[in-house]
C-alpha cells in the first residue's frame, strides 16, 4: 500500500516537475497575477458581487467536475453547498468558533455526509444516480427547514464577514481557491483520478482490470463534497446572509453547467465555465435595459407582452440552450476551443516565411 | 380509522395517481425503446397543461378536446426534440443525455414564462362544480371521474397499439434487441421518432388533464418528472403494467402520508421511498427489461 | 514567442481595466443639480413586483410632471429619476448583488421597496452600512427596523445572529407597512368582536362556546410567523378562540386538497388562509368546489390585488379578505386619495391596482417631501425629515390620520389601520367586488363600514 503510495507520490513529482517546465506553467503563472492584480483597478462592487462569486464557483464547480469525471453526474450538489453553508456560518455564529475553522468543520461534515450518500450511490448507474443525488438533496433542504429551531432556516441569518469586504475578502478567497484546485488537480492527474476515468469510460471493464470501482467512487464523492462544502461555507460568508434558498435546485445545476460548458473533466474547464456564466449572470439582465434605453423605454417588453421583467427568463432560457449547444457540438466544452484559437493565433505568427 | 376525510384523500390519491401513470408510462415508452433518459419529460406536462389552456381561452373549445389537441401538439414537439437534440447525444456517454435533458429543462420553463408569464391559471371544464356522492359525506368530482377514465381509455389505446400493431411490434423488437432487429428490417429512426412523439403524446395528455384539475405555471413541470421515475424505477423499467400499478400506488401512498404527517415531507418522503428501493435493488423491483 | 503574446494580453487587459475604473472616478456625484436617483426593489418577476413598479412609475411621473422635487440647496427643483432594482426571486443572493449595485455603482440617493423578509434583511444591510435612507414597503418581519440597538432590539438577545449593532446606520431604515403583528390582531379582533356573536346569534351557542379557528399556512417565515403571531395575541388576550386545527405545507405546493380535507375533519367555524394570492386563491376554491369545506375563508392582506379576485371567481363570494388598501370597495370609496389613484392607474396601466403597489406610491411622496423638508439630497438630513415625517394619510390609513414614524420600541413603523373586507359578487363584472365590515370606524376618516359582515350561503359551522 505505501509502495504503490510512494509510486504515485512520485509519479506525481515527476508531471509536477515536468509542468513547470511547459508552456502551460507561464500561462498559469500569468493567469495567477492577472487574477491577483486586476481587482486592484476595480471597483468595490464588481470585486465582491462580480470577482468573488466567481471564484466561489469555481471551486465549487471544479468538485462537481471531480465527481463527474468518475461518471457520477451529481444532480444534488446544492445539498453540499448548503451544508458546508449552514454549518460553517452556524458554528462561527453560535459558537464562537473562528469562522476559518468553521469553513473547514463544514467541509469535513460535507465530507462525512458526503460519504454516506456516496455509500448509498456506488452501485448505481448514471441516471439513477441523479436521481437519487436529487432526492437527497430534497430530503436535507427539508430536514434543514424542519430543524429551523436549530437552523434557523426558514428566515436565514446574517454571517460573519471574516475580513473586510472587498479585496481581503477576495484576497482570501483566492487563495483558498488556488489551493483547493490545485489539490483536485493533483488528485485527477493520480493514479487515482485515471481510476475514475476508466470508471467512466466503462465500468464494466475498469471492474474487469481489477479496479475495486466501488472504493474509487467513494473517494471521488467524499472529495467532492468536501470541496463543495468549502465553497458553500465561503459562498455564506460572501453574501453575508444564509437562508434554506442556498439548497435550491438551481444551485444543483449551476455547477453542471459550468462544468460542462466550461470543459467537463479538465481543470480549466470548471473555471472557465465558472467566469462565463457568473458573467452572463450579473451583466446579461442589463441588457434588457440597455436595449430598452436604444431601442426605446420599453426594450423587449412588446414581444413579451406578458412579462413585466424580461431579463431574467431570457438569461435562464439562453443558459439551457447554451448548455444544449455545447453539449451537442462541442461536447469537451469551451476549455479546447479557446486553447485551439490560442494556438491559432500564436502559431500564425510562428508561421515560418 | 377510515374516515370521509381520508376517502376523500384516497379517491384525489388515485386521480394524482392515474396522472402519474401517464407521465410515467410516456417515459417507460422512450426507455424501453430508445435506452433515453430524458429529464425534461415533466416540462412536456406543463406545455400540454399550456397548450390546452391557450386552445380552450383562445379558441373556446371544449377542455376535453383540448385534451387530444395538447396531445397531438406535445408529440409534434416531441418528434423536433428528438430530431435536434436527443438523435444527436444518443448512445454515447450517458451523461451527455442527462446535461441536454437539463438544457432543456430551462429551455422550456423560461419559454413558458416569456410566452404566457408568471401567472397560476386552471382549465375551466364544463364538468366543473359538479359532484357525484358516494354517501357518507364523500364525493367525487365528475372531472376526477372523467380523468380516471380518460386515463383507462388511453392505456387500453396503448396496449392494442403495442400488441396488435405494426409500428408496436417493431417498438417491442427494438426495445428487446435493438440490433437484431435492425438486422430484421426495422426502420430504427422511423421507430424513435415515433416512439419520442408517443411519449410526448402521453406527457401531454396528463398535462392537459392536470390541467384541469389542478392550477399550474410554468414550474409544475420538474417534480413529477421525478416521481415519473420513481414509479419506473419502482414498477420496472419497461414494465407498462408495473408503470400502472406503481403509479397508483405513489398517488395513493404521497397523499395519505400528506394526510398524516402534513404536506411538508412528501417530497422528502417520495425520495426516501425511492433511495431505499434503488440501494436495495439498484435494477429497481421487478427489474429491468431489455438490458 | 508565446511568452510575448501573453504579456501583450495581460498588459492590454489591465490598461482597459484602469482605464474603467478611472471612468468610473469620473462618476462620482457633483455638488450641482442633478435628477434625484430612487431605487426600487422589487422582484419584477412576481405579481406584486410588477405592482410596485407601476405603482412607483405613476409616482415619479406624477411628481416629475406636477414640476418635480424643489430641492433648497440648488434653488431648483429636479426630477425623480427611478432606477430599477430587479431581486428576481428576492433569495438573500439574489436580492443582495442589484441592491450593492445600486447603491455603490449607480450612487442611488434613496431605496424604496423590499418584499420579502429574508431578502430585505439581507439587502438592507447594504443600505445600513452606506447610510442609505431606505423606505421598506414589503418584509412582513418587524425586524427589518427592530433589529437594531433602538427599540431595545425588539426582543433579540445578545448573541442573537439577526442583531445589528450599527445604530446610526439602523436609523437610516424605515417601515412603512403592516407586520405580521397587525394583521393578526385585526383578524382576530374581527373574530372576537364581530364573527362570535353573529354566530352564536344564529345558531343558538352558548356565549361559552370558544370560535373554533383553523389555520392553514405556507411554511416560511411569513406563514409561520402570521400563525404564531395569531395564536399569541389570543392567547395574550384570553380571546375565546380555539385553534382546532394547524396546518402548514412547502412553498411549491400546488394542490391542497388533503390539508383541507383534514381541516374539514376538525370541523371549524372559519379558516384563516396564510399565503399569496394564487394558492389562497385555490385554497378557497378547492375548500369548496372539491373538499366540501363549507365554511367561511379569511385571506391575509396581500392577496388584495386584481388576479386575487379574477382567480377567485364565484368561490370569492362571501369570503373575507384582511385588508389596509381596497381598490375593491367603491367608488364611492373610504378615503378620495384611493379613488383618484385607482383611476389614474387603470388609465396608465389597463388595469386594477394592488396592495403592494400602494405602500410604494405612498412612500414616493414621502420621500419627496422629505427631501423638500430638508432642502438637500443629503442623506442624513433627509433621514431626519423622514422620521419626521408629518404627511396627512395617503393611500394606506394610519391610527393619527397622518404618517408618522414611531421612535419607540415600535421603531420607525407606521401604525397603520387594517379592515376586514366581505367580498360580494358582481354580476356586471361578472367578479367579485368588496365592501368593508370592520371595523365601524377609522381614525381620520370617519365611518369605515360598509356593510355589516353575512354568513355565507351553505355555510356550516363547527360543531358542537
């Protein structure tokens, strides 16, 4: 066992050197200063209601990639970011105990939780998974506002900020995120991330190779939720109110779909995914006004006559056919696309005369 | 304790119910046949409930033929998903189905509400207000009757349809060995788009006669998708008859715990129900067909 | 070479961004006259969104077109400019990030709105710390204004999550609306006073016989705290009210035929309905139409709006309604204000107004005659004109007949009037209309009844 540890461990060293002597490596490092430099030019608000969430998602996103890697579609992973939520906010709350800590004791709970569930899922295929991840999902938002007495759910409650709002808190957040994907990235790139692709890729013969699928689907899972659980303990902290709204359905899909979008099973592809559709998020309603102070006061009102907000259900109905779009004609996501007009672009200039 | 009260929570249990085998059976169908997992079944309700409503204000027709025109509607909506998106992710990695199925999910509660909005509307049938006693302080509503009724008619149409004819043998042969029977002459494609618009067709109908019985808007679409499932998964994949029975006795067991306990848990509830049949059998009770 | 492209990049993009923030420098308000930017948060989404934003456009318009706001310091007056703060479904992350928007980036000189409670308390903390005056027309929980070291908390302990320990920026938040407080005591008032003896009257009961009440709720903190509120206030004042029943269901329920099922089993005299307008609108149909529940319904006071009654159809017929806005009841209406707003909205908008709406006209002339009051858009000077606020009643009534703001432990709340309405069928309309049968009198206007309160056709009561 620790043979096989020490293997990896090396083999691990070895990509780890090799990376840092690619191309990618620069590419990375500038990704990492212009992440940590540009929201110093930035105002307050895009930084906290715009840079942060994104960030947040991202991590969150990239535990669901995770676990979909190892052909586990979760259709429940809001149960996560609700749990990490509510017990990292509760225990800063009403124990005094140090919201880090706290964001750390809701990841593990996540993780313990996590694992049941998963113990409940190893056997199951795709779709039943989904279903199955849905239901849990339904029966803890349901547990959570039964137990408001200790929840206090229903109505929600304000949380602690940590550190200022702003840069400190994106500054702290980043720094969480650049740790938390890193490590899921070491994990993919182990000998145990290729179990779960094999896993994914046909069960039946990663079964036949000797790959016990069963444990491999259990790490994946208690990973999963544990960095779910993360983002969702920061993702409390940053809107600064908790409220059983966190365990919405939507909430579910929103990692699905920044995965997938974004470039399912790599480890940009959730990051990507993440940026875009925060994006869309926060800028694509104003469009409803932007046109409507062009096209006139009242925008695209008149072709919806029966909506007084028009926005929001654009957004969502772009989203859904987005997601369809990707998945039916650029299924690895938007992740290659930009690395295939990167080369493009950088390799004409190479072009030899 | 039998009580009127509780009469009455079991006769609405087998109408629900009676919806839930239509849905259900509508997925059974595109299962059995096509191997798809389609998530977005619900939403289908929830257009045929649209559909039926836009044909009964606008046109004033009868709610009952709006019934068949939400049913015609649904399955030429069906044949295009299954035409542009589903044809194109079938097959290959089974999470591709479920992301689509998502898509599509928002695609069409969002189309829902820029079309007709946020509000709650209900059918307005002729039978409305009408009541048949049954003695003993309980009645039942001549739409619940004709609804239960409706459904009857339907299955008994599906199950000559499948038995007696052409198109339903080879939807049996490809659902048995879709290889084989390619290999027989059947047209694979002709029988997928077929299947998808009967699938459809059946979504729409419960759709329609949710509609109205029950107030609706454009999200009543997501959770009897999954109770859709549920009662598959518990009846048997590709099991019609478990699909009925299964149905019935989802409607029937939701409303009494809803009875007992209060609405709260039935969702929670339903789920447990479900989670414990799928870790004890993960092919579901009477297993899968066909697999 | 790939090296150089991405530097190329990295130094474009943060030009770009130092050039937009420094646009952005270039925005920040100027000591010369400019329109006086409002904010309104609503969830444009939902009915009573769309409510408020009309009820809030024929304000501004009104306003801006009677000459606008005169504002001292400028020795001008200046339009309203209102800026719409869209909370799409008003959970705490949805409601929070338009709010920040607004107040950071568009500079927004004053918040009108709020709907729900956990996202106005959520939201609100943003106005609390940039010391925005906010005008909560919505958030049926009282501690969007008691949350602070004022009003001695209003009952939060030390410790409790929910305090706020700003108390200046806490003073910057006003509430000018009903809570789930004053709902319930005119509700079970109305009971006591008016529904106990009419029944005993009827039916012969003895005066010992409690009202037998159910309740039937959605299970948030508004239902939740409307059923705890009602069983409080009878217990509180020893009314001779029992609850026979108690029943609550998710927020997406659709259907409620089992909960009424189990209430009919109870057998109360009424049933008192804690839910919007479309559930409470199929509540009261299915209770009659399918269950059989022949009984009299009372609906709180946010279902007062026109799908209320379209929904409702014939089953409205003889139902209750609480209510502090009745489009319904008239013309000839209680107070002139409500028929000439009616009006001028039915010409603007093609229909009939709602409850929500009216809260937010109202306070848009608050806040213009606050800011004339205290001649500058200055915020803490327009804090203190609106708490001293003195505007005869508007749309909504108060006990005084004028609006004012409480700086007690009922800290700045209004006290407001609330009525029980009887809705009527009318067969013009082919709809039913309202008339008000509690109480007898208002403060400020007089007679308040208009009719006196019916038991319904059918009706049965609890036994024994």
């Amino acid at each position: 066992m620790s043979r096989t540890f020490k293997n990896s461990l090396g083999s691990i060293k070895r990509e780890v050197v090799n990376f840092s002597r690619s191309q990618k490596f620069y590419f990375l490092i500038a990704a990492i200063a212009f992440a940590a430099i540009l929201p110093i030019f930035l105002t307050t608000y895009v930084v906290s209601e715009v840079l942060t969430p994104m960030i947040i998602f991202a991590i969150y996103a990239s535990s669901w990639n995770l676990l979909a890697s190892s052909g586990q579609g979760s259709l429940g992973h809001a149960a996560f970011l609700g749990i990490g939520s509510f017990v990292s906010a509760l225990l800063a709350i009403k124990s005094g105990v140090p919201p880090i800590i706290g964001l750390f004791l809701g990841s593990l709970l996540s993780a313990a939780i996590g694992f049941l569930i998963g113990l409940t899922c190893v056997r199951l295929k795709a779709w039943f998974l989904a279903m199955v991840t849905f239901g849990f999902s339904v029966i803890i938002v349901t547990i959570f506002t039964e137990l408001d007495d200790f929840t206090s759910a229903v109505l929600g409650f304000p949380t602690p900020l940590i550190v200022g709002r702003g840069l400190p808190f994106y500054y702290m957040t980043f720094a969480i995120a650049v740790i938390s994907i890193f490590t899921m990235y070491l994990v993919m790139k182990s000998k145990i991330g290729l179990a779960f692709k094999a896993i994914h890729q046909n069960e039946l013969e990663a079964k036949m190779v000797g790959i016990n699928t069963a444990k491999y689907r259990l790490i994946a899972f208690v990973i999963s939720t544990f960095f779910a659980g993360l983002a969702g303990g920061l993702f409390a902290y940053s809107i600064g109110y908790i409220d059983h709204s966190v365990f919405d359905p939507y909430y579910s899909f929103l990692p699905l779909m920044m995965a997938v979008i974004g470039g399912l099973g790599t480890i940009e592809g959730p990051i990507i995914g993440s940026a875009i559709i925060v994006t869309i998020d926060k800028y694509l309603p104003r469009i409803d006004l932007i046109l409507g102070s062009l096209i006139g006061r009242e925008g695209l009102i008149p072709l919806f006559p029966a909506v007084s907000s028009v926005g929001p259900p654009l957004r969502m109905l772009g989203l859904g056919v987005f997601l369809i779009v990707v998945v039916i004609f650029a299924p690895k996501g938007v992740a290659p696309l930009i690395k295939k007009a990167y080369n493009y672009l950088s390799s004409s200039e190479e072009k030899p005369k | 304790m039998i009580t009127s009260g509780l009469i009455g929570a079991l006769l609405w249990g087998v109408v629900i119910g009676c919806i839930y085998i239509l849905l259900a059976t509508g997925l059974n169908i595109i299962f059995g046949v096509m191997k798809l997992v389609n998530f977005a079944h619900g939403q289908l309700l929830m257009i045929g409930a649209y559909i039926a409503f836009t044909v009964t204000t606008a046109l004033g027709l009868n709610a009952y033929i709006a019934v068949l025109v939400a049913m015609g509607t649904v399955a030429l909506i069906g044949v295009g998903l299954e035409r542009f998106t589903f044809r194109r992710v079938l097959g290959a990695d089974k999470l591709n189905e479920i992301f689509v199925s998502l898509g599509l999910i928002y695609v069409f509660e969002n189309a829902a509400v820029l079309l007709w909005g946020n509000t709650t509307y209900q059918i307005s049938s002729p039978l409305q207000g009408l009541q048949l006693s049954l003695g003993q302080d309980v009645a039942i509503s001549y739409d619940m009757l004709s609804a239960i009724l409706i459904v009857i008619v339907i299955l008994v149409a599906l199950f000559l349809l499948l038995k007696k004819t052409k198109i339903g043998l080879a939807m049996r042969a490809t659902s048995q060995k879709s290889n084989a029977s390619m290999l027989m002459g059947v047209n694979i494609e002709k029988v997928y788009i077929f299947t998808f618009a009967l699938g459809a067709a059946l979504a729409g109908a419960a759709g329609a006669l949710y509609g109205i019985l029950l107030p609706f808007n454009p999200a009543i679409g997501a959770l009897p998708t999954i109770k859709a499932f549920a009662i598959i998964i518990i009846g048997g994949l590709g099991s019609i008859p478990g699909a009925v029975i299964g149905g019935l006795l989802y409607g029937i067991a939701e409303n009494t715990a809803v009875y007992f306990l209060g609405a709260t848990w039935q969702d929670a509830i339903a789920f447990a129900l479900l989670i414990i049949v799928l870790v004890i059998r993960p092919t579901g009770i009477l297993g899968e067909k066909g697999e | 070479m790939q090296k150089k492209l991405i530097i190329v990049i990295a130094i474009a993009i943060v030009a770009v961004a130092g050039i937009v923030a420094g646009w952005q420098l270039t925005q920040l308000p100027s000591a010369e006259a400019r329109p006086i930017k409002i904010g309104l948060v609503a969830g444009y989404q939902l009915a009573e969104g769309q409510d408020m934003d009309r009820a809030a456009k024929l304000a501004v318009k009104e306003i801006n077109d009677a000459g606008g706001v005169y504002v001292d310091e400028w020795h001008t007056s200046v339009e309203i400019e209102l800026v719409p703060i869209d909370t799409e479904n008003d959970s705490p992350d949805n409601s929070r990030g338009p709010v920040t928007q607004a107040v950071e980036e568009e500079q927004v000189d004053l918040l009108i709105g709020g709907y729900t409670s956990s996202g106005t308390l959520t939201n609100q903390k943003v106005a609390i710390d940039n010391r925005v005056p906010y005008i909560i027309t919505g958030a049926s929980s009282s501690l969007v204004t008691r949350r602070g070291p004022q009003a001695n908390y209003g009952g939060l302990p030390e410790g409790d999550p929910l305090r706020v320990d700003d108390a200046e920026g806490m003073s910057y938040m006003f509430h000018y609306c009903t809570t789930t407080a004053d709902y319930s005591t005119t509700v079970v008032k109305f009971f006591n006073d008016t529904m106990k003896p009419l029944l005993d009257s009827t039916y012969g009961f003895d005066d010992s016989r409690n009202l037998r009440l159910a309740i039937l709720y959605r299970n948030d903190a508004f239902g939740k705290g409307v059923a705890a509120d009602s069983k409080s206030i009878i217990e509180t004042n020893n009314l001779p009210i029992d609850i026979v029943a108690e029943r609550n269901y998710p927020t997406d329920a659709i259907s409620f035929q089992t909960d009424l099922t189990a209430i009919k089993q109870a057998k109360p005299d009424a049933v008192y309905v804690v839910d919007f307008i479309a559930n409470t609108a199929e509540i009261i149909k299915e209770g009659q139409r399918d269950v059989g529940l022949n009984t009299v319904y009372i609906a709180v006071e946010c279902c007062e709006d026109p799908q209320f009654y379209t929904l409702l159809g014939e089953y409205g017929a003889s139902q209750l309604l609480e209510s502090k806005f009745a489009p319904y009841a008239g013309p000839p209406y209680y107070v002139d204000a409500i028929g000439t707003y009616v009006t001028n909205y039915q010409q603007a908008n093609d229909k009939l107004p709602g409850m929500m709406g009216a809260d937010t006209y109202d306070a848009f002339y608050i806040a213009k005659n606050a800011i004339e009051r205290a001649g500058t858009v200055d915020k803490a000077a327009v804090r203190d004109a609106i708490e001293s606020c003195s505007l005869d009643q508007m749309l909504v009534l108060t006990e005084t007949g004028k609006i004012q703001f409480s700086v007690g432990t009922d800290y700045h709340e209004i006290a407001p009037v609330t009525f029980i309405e009887q809705l009527v069928w009318n067969a013009d309309a082919q709809e039913c209309r309202s008339v008000i049968v509690y109480p007898a009198t208002a403060p400020g206007v007089g007679n308040l009844k208009q009719a006196d309160f019916v038991l319904p056709e059918g009706y049965v009561p609890g036994s024994p």
